[in-house]
C-alpha cells in the first residue's frame, strides 16, 4: 500500500498515512479537527536495481558531448547574426 504525506493548512500538522489506492482522501485535521487536510506532492520513493537498460543506458549520466558551435539560425526575427 502507497503512504501518502498529508498536512492542514489550517495548523501545519504534517502526517505520512498509509491508505489503499481506492480509500478517499483524508480531509479532517486529525490534531486541530479543521477540514483542512490535504495531501502532498512527494518524490517517489523506488530505487532501481539490477543490470537492465537503466543501469547499462542512463546510470553514469551519459549526456550528448556539447558543441563550441551555436544551433544554426532559424531565420526567425530573433537575436540571431547570421546574415
């Protein structure tokens, strides 16, 4: 089951609820008692493991090598000085 962090913005009480996908939502502050309860946008919490395209494709953060070049121009109306 999925642990959901709740806080009031009525008094700041924070609260990490474990719920099942399918319960509704908690809204009653369970310190201050004010329908103020509400959850929050947290980081997931998974890690990947094992040998499979994260580890061998994007683990060492493999990036693109930058260029000294600028883009070409897109002859648009912009800052762009080629000619």
């Amino acid at each position: 089951m999925p642990i959901y962090a709740y806080r009031c913005t009525s008094c700041n009480f924070e609260q990490e609820v474990m719920q099942k996908m399918a319960d509704a939502p908690l809204t009653i502050c369970p310190e201050c008692k004010a329908e103020a309860f509400a959850k929050q946008l947290t980081a997931p919490g998974f890690h990947l493991k094992g040998s499979g395209w994260y580890a061998t494709d994007f683990k060492d953060g493999a990036k693109p090598a930058k260029s000294d070049n600028p883009p070409p121009c897109q002859g648009g109306t912009g800052s762009c000085a080629c000619g």
